[in-house]
C-alpha cells in the first residue's frame, strides 16, 4: 500500500482544510478496479470537451509529475494507467481523498515505487518539493478553492524544471455558468440564494453550499496572476459541465426578454457564437466553466 506522508508540520487547520476533509469528489470508495477505471471515462465523457482541451493524459515519459490537488484520485491513477511516468506525486489538504487515492492504487496494482501521496495545509502554500524537480504538474478544480493561489502558482514555478509544464483547470467567469445557470437559472428562476450577490451565489452552486473558497476568473485575470509567478500561459478554453449546457437549452430564447436578467449577461449571451458541434463560444473560446490554462516554465 503506497503510504501517505504527513505533512502539515503543525500547521493550525483553516477552515479550507475542514471543508475538504469532509467533502470529496466521490466519497464512497470503488469496490474494483473495473469501477474505478469506468468512473474515469464517465467523467470525462460528463464534461464535455474536458479531454480535448486539457489534453488528457500525454505520454510523459519518464517524467516525475505532480497531481496538486490530487482529490479521490482521477489524476494519480490515470497518470499510472495511462502513461510512462517516472513518479506520480500526489498532494492534497484533505486525508479522507488521499485515503481514497490510496485504496484505488490498491485496486489497480500499481508498483508503490513510482506513487507517492503527501497531506499538506491550504495554511501553508509551501510545496514540500526540491526546487526544479518535476516535469509536469496537473490541477484541476484546486487553485479557486485555495486561500493564496498565487503564492502555490509561485511555488509551482519553484519545484518545476526549467521548460517544464503545467496543465491547470480553474473556474472560468466567462461561461454560461457564471451567467446563465447560476445569473438566471438558480437567482432569478429558481429564487435559490435570496439576498445573495452573484458571486457569493456562485461560490454555492459549486462544489457545495458551504463551499468556504470558490472563485471564478475571466481568463485575462488569470493569466495575468500566472504571468506574475514567472510562467509563459495560454488559455485554452473552458470545458463545459452538464448543468450549464442544459441551462442553455432550457433559457436561450427566454432570458433575453426576462427584464430581470441584467444587461450584463444578457450581453454575455449575445455575444456568443457556436461551433460546428453546437458548442457554444465567447470572445472564441469555449464558455465553460472549466477554464483551462496551459503554462510552461522559461
Ligand atoms: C473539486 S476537488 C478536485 C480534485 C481533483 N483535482 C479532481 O480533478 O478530481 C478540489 C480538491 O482540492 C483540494 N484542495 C483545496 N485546497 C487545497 C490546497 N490549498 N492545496 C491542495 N489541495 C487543495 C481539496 O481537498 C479537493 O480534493
């Protein structure tokens, strides 16, 4: 069994931390390695375009690479199924995932040797990485929900070799998400965050209601705070979840004549344009709420 290794360092628990060892993606643990392999495609199936624009999973030969925000697993054992890595490094703030991740390497026999999983703080922005040791880091749904992005930006620089890459998929506020299934949908239909404003009702409609941290940024934002860590960065776009694109069915038409739904996301909706598959785009990129950005370390 591949062990976990502690280390908060007497770290004092946020609030961050509380939530995350409570709530995972999947809590229940999958009983076979059929299982939890089929709920890695089911996965990317139920986002539609997240493979293609995160460019899953690569052949990252040799490579050692970092899952930050590793969660029940989907990255530590797609990377051990799916490609030549060296060493997989997993690394969250919640036990009870890392626990999970452990059971499911268990499941699909993978050699401990090449896996590591560490427990560290939201606290302490700290990578317990030596300076340019790793090859790629992936993470995905993380850097939104932590207390100081920036300062995990700066130490993904830190621990990345010189040219290395890094894949990472964070809340995008340009997508129908934001502005149509959250704006329209869920204030204004649905009346479900009475009194709250737009992003304090989007933090909700996200990973939970007590969600404590959960942003949005339009992509000029973000690249902007990847730069300032030192990285090269491209936005790709932002993959799609079910509960938008069905938003987009069932409000189209509608939202555009309500008088209450602001100027602003109406314009939003205006301005979008559609691919040949009916995927919709903003400002030529997918408007999804799962924004992908793809840095490379100088
Ligand atoms: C929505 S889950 C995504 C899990 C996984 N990356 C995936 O795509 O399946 C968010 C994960 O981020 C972790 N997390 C939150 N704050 C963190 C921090 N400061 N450092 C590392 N991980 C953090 C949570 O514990 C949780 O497992």
């Amino acid at each position: 069994m591949v062990t976990i290794l502690d280390n908060r360092q007497h770290v004092s628990t946020s609030v961050v931390d509380e939530y995350w060892n409570d709530h995972t993606v999947t809590a229940l643990p999958f009983k076979t390695a059929d299982e939890s392999a089929r709920y890695l495609s089911w996965l990317y199936a139920e986002y539609p375009l997240s493979g293609e624009l995160l460019g899953i999973w690569g052949s990252r030969d040799q490579q050692i690479v970092l899952d930050y925000g590793c969660g029940p697993g989907n990255g530590v054992v797609g990377f051990s199924l799916f490609t030549r890595a060296a060493k997989i490094i997993g690394m969250d703030i919640s036990l009870k995932a890392l626990r999970l991740t452990q059971s499911r390497l268990g499941l699909h026999s993978i050699d401990e040797n090449r896996v590591s999983l560490i427990w560290i703080s939201d606290s302490n922005a700290t990578i317990p990485l030596e300076n340019e040791s790793v090859d790629f880091i992936n993470c995905q749904g993380v850097l939104h929900h932590t207390s100081d992005p920036q300062a995990i930006l700066k130490e993904f620089y830190r621990i990345g070799k010189p040219g290395s890459t890094c894949t990472i998929m964070v809340y995008n506020a340009e997508s129908l998400y934001l502005h149509l299934y959250t704006a329209y949908e869920k204030m204004i239909v649905e009346n479900a965050f009475p009194g709250l404003d737009l992003l304090e009702a989007f933090r909700k409609n996200t990973d939970g209601e007590n969600c404590p941290i959960s942003r949005c940024y339009a992509p000029s934002e973000f690249l902007e705070i990847c730069r300032g860590a030192g990285f090269d960065a491209v936005y790709e776009g932002g993959y799609f979840s079910r509960s938008e694109l069905r938003a987009l069915n069932r409000h189209r038409e509608n939202c555009l004549s309500d008088e209450r739904f602001a100027d602003e996301h109406k314009d939003f909706m205006k301005n979008l344009t559609f691919d040949l598959r009916g995927y919709p785009q903003y400002k030529g990129k997918y408007a999804g709420i799962g924004g992908v950005y793809k840095l490379r370390r100088p």
